[in-house]
C-alpha cells in the first residue's frame, strides 16, 4: 500500500505510467504462466486419411472417448487437407484409450460456408481405435462402399 500512495501522490505522469505498464506485464506473465498446458491422459495424433485409394482433399476428423468402453475425456479434431490431419495443429488431442474417430470428407472443389470441404464424397464414416501412450501415426481408409452422397 505504500508504494501505492507514493506512486499516485507523485506530481508526475511518468511514475504513473510506469507503474501501470509494471502491473499489465505482470499481469500478462501470471495468467500466461497458470497451470498446465494439457491434461496427461491427452495425447495428439497424426496421420493419414485415403478415400477410393486416394488422399482425401479435404475434410475433418473427430476423436471422441467411447463411453460404451468406459473411456471418458474432452473430444480431439483435426483439419485433413491432402489426406493429412495432426492434432497438433488445432490444439485439440485426444483421451487414451478407447476412442471412437469420425470422418467427414469432400473434394475440395469450391469450399464455402455451408460446404467448408466441397461436395461431399460420402456419409460420415465412423471407426473405432485404441490410442496407447505414444501412439503411432495412423493410417485411415473410408471404405469406397461408402460411395458419393446420392449416387446408387
């Protein structure tokens, strides 16, 4: 409190302005500084998704704890573009264990925002994984049954 009082009854702006800087940098190293980054039974994954033998141009993939395994947590997802994803890159990984991953995909033509990857080149596919530890990269193919969204 008394470097409060000697600080706002000093006559110059300067003190002030110096005082205040002080505190946000302080500030700033506190709250950057608080807690941990990651829980440790998150793990990040990468990998490779392919459609019909091909890299999928673009798409998503959500990692989701399989509560029917009693597996629990925060889902992961990741960005595919070229056939490639890593969890790394949104910050979002994944529980260990059990996990359910869900695949969405397009060909990349003309994204906009009702169809962020294109025209859809199948349903949602879902696939169940174990994730260890350190997992591997992973290497994932949409079966082609899956087919074009209205094609028979």
């Amino acid at each position: 409190m008394t470097i409060l009082a000697i600080v706002f009854t000093s006559t110059s702006k300067h003190y002030l302005v110096r005082f205040c800087s002080a505190i946000a940098l302080l500030s700033v190293a506190v709250v950057s500084g608080c807690g941990p980054s990651e829980p440790d039974n998150i793990v990040h994954l990468s990998g490779n998704v392919t459609f019909q033998g091909k890299p999928l141009p673009l798409g998503m993939i959500v990692f989701e704890p399989n509560p029917a395994k009693g597996n629990k947590g925060p889902q992961g997802h990741a960005d595919i573009k070229d056939g490639k994803f890593d969890t790394r890159i949104s910050k979002k990984g994944t529980v260990k264990g059990q996990i359910i991953a869900r695949i969405t995909g397009g060909d990349g033509v003309s994204p906009e925002p009702f169809t962020p990857f294109g025209n859809l080149l199948f349903e949602e596919f879902t696939t169940h994984l174990e994730v260890a530890e350190n997992p591997k990269e992973l290497s994932l193919e949409v079966p082609s049954s899956r087919g074009k969204i209205g094609s028979k």
